[in-house]
C-alpha cells in the first residue's frame, strides 16, 4: 500500500483554513498511537529535563503536528521543521504563520542524510522517519553532531517484531502494508548499536503497539487506509466508520501507553549526549 497519495489527499482537505488544520491535528493525536507514546515523552521531558525556552529539531516534520504540539508544550521555545517533501513545507509555513506563530515554528527542506547544524539544538524529535532512510547511521551521526550537550534524541520508528505489518521477505526486499519502508523495523540492540556508535552514551529504548496497541492500529489505521486505498468513495463513509471504532481505538491507546510491553510492533528510543 502507498500510503502517500493518502496523505496528499487529506491534506488538500484540511489544509483549507486553520480551524480545519488544528482539528486534523487534534485528529491525529487521538487516532495516532504513536502521537500518544510521543507526546507523553515530550510532556515528561518538559517536566525533567527542559524547563526553559530550548531549540528544537522536528526531523521529518510532515504534516507539522508535532512541531504544533511542541510548540505549546514547551512555550517561547524555537522550533525548526525539515522535510524532504516541499508541499509540506510550504502547507506547514503558511498554517503557522497565519496562526502568529511563524516567529518560533519554521520549515525548511532538508536531507537527513546531509542535514547537520552543530551544536544547535536540545531537542530532535523524529517520528516514522528512520524506516524511510538506507543510510541511517550517518543520519544517526548528523543527529548527534546537531545536539548540544545534554541534548536528548527522541524516536518512534517500527520495531523488527511485524512493524509496518511486515510480512514477507522476496530478494532482499521488504513488503509491508506501507511500501514507502526500506526496512521492516529495529531490534532493540540493533539500534542502540547504531547510536552508541553514532556517540550516545545513554540509551533507552522500549517497545510499543504491544497486543492492544497493535489492534487499535488495525482499525484505526490499517483498515480504513485499505478501504481508502480501493475507492475514493470511501472518504465518504470514513466518519461513520471511525463513529462507531473510536472509542474502542481510544481504550486500546490507552492501555498501549500505561503498560510495559515485552513485544511489541514499534520502538520508542530516547538518546542523550552526554
């Protein structure tokens, strides 16, 4: 499944004013289980590690949610998003200036894999981004060398326990329900591996979409991407489908984020420069 026209065609939808933007936004926060493991983490390094005004990195910015919910987690600070994709540059530069916060938030294309301002920020953040990149140790090195000391590394990424619902290997190549992956997700010592040699020294990582994590994707996710993926028709019956999974997907989130999981399909890594 290509997951990017997709994307593009929510996007020419919500980008038509702000109010409709900040609702996908919110959207995506509560559909996302992702966004639930990630703004948990930032809410919590907030609280413990960040208590000023910091510079941030939003590494494969997107549609700019999480540079939005950044923005008003850790306020004053400045915040830079880069994507290799300029339509949403463009899309996220205009929504945060017409919303005044184009002082604070900007985006810029950008090549992870040649991506490096040294000693510039406290914080990277970089969601569902590493399994798109073959050359993801030198991006590990150029995230590195972009910190400054004490800075912290955050990352959700597909683990190797079925991540992007991978099911099948063919000559090396990877076949998943997203065909955008050049991967099909980290093991747990395969990506501390990486980063110890990219110069972390304190590493954590744990797993999430455990078993109701993993079901809340399948009806939050999975599903409705197929029926989209069939018929444009289907954007049509989207809302009523997600009116009657909703509140089964939110418990499912919910339970995925309070529990430790000893498997699951994704990764949350956190990484510090010492």
């Amino acid at each position: 499944m290509e997951y990017d026209p997709i994307k593009r065609r929510l996007g020419a939808v919500f980008n038509r004013t702000p109010f409709l933007r900040k609702l996908f936004y919110t959207l995506l926060d509560l559909l996302l289980l992702r966004a639930w493991h990630v703004n948990r983490e930032l809410r919590s390094l907030k609280k413990r590690s960040f208590s000023g005004k910091i510079k941030v990195l939003d590494a494969g910015s997107g549609f700019g949610q999480y540079s939005y919910r950044m923005s008003r987690i850790f306020k004053g600070s400045i915040i830079k998003g880069v994507d290799v994709k300029q339509e949403q540059i463009d899309d996220c530069n205009q929504f945060f200036s017409s919303i005044g916060l184009q002082e604070r938030v900007n985006f810029e294309y950008g090549d992870l894999t040649q991506h490096i301002e040294p000693y510039s920020y406290d914080l990277i953040l970089s969601v569902d981004v590493m399994e798109h990149i073959e050359e993801d140790e030198l991006v590990f090195n150029n995230f590195y060398k972009s910190l400054r000391n004490n800075g912290v590394l955050l990352i959700s990424t597909p683990s190797d326990q079925g991540g992007s619902d991978t099911h099948e290997h063919e000559q090396d190549a990877v076949h998943g329900f997203i065909e955008e992956h050049v991967r099909d997700g980290y093991g747990i010592y395969d990506i501390t591996q990486k980063l110890n040699n990219a110069g972390f020294s304190d590493v954590e990582v744990r797993y999430t979409y455990g078993f109701p994590g993993s079901l809340s994707w399948k009806f939050s996710m999975k599903y409705p991407i197929l029926m989209l993926g069939k018929s444009k028709a289907f954007y049509i019956l989207l809302p009523f489908y997600y009116l009657l999974t909703f509140p089964f997907c939110v418990v499912l989130n919910y339970l995925d984020v309070i529990f430790r999981h000893k498997k699951g399909t994704g990764l949350l890594v956190k990484a510090y420069k010492k």
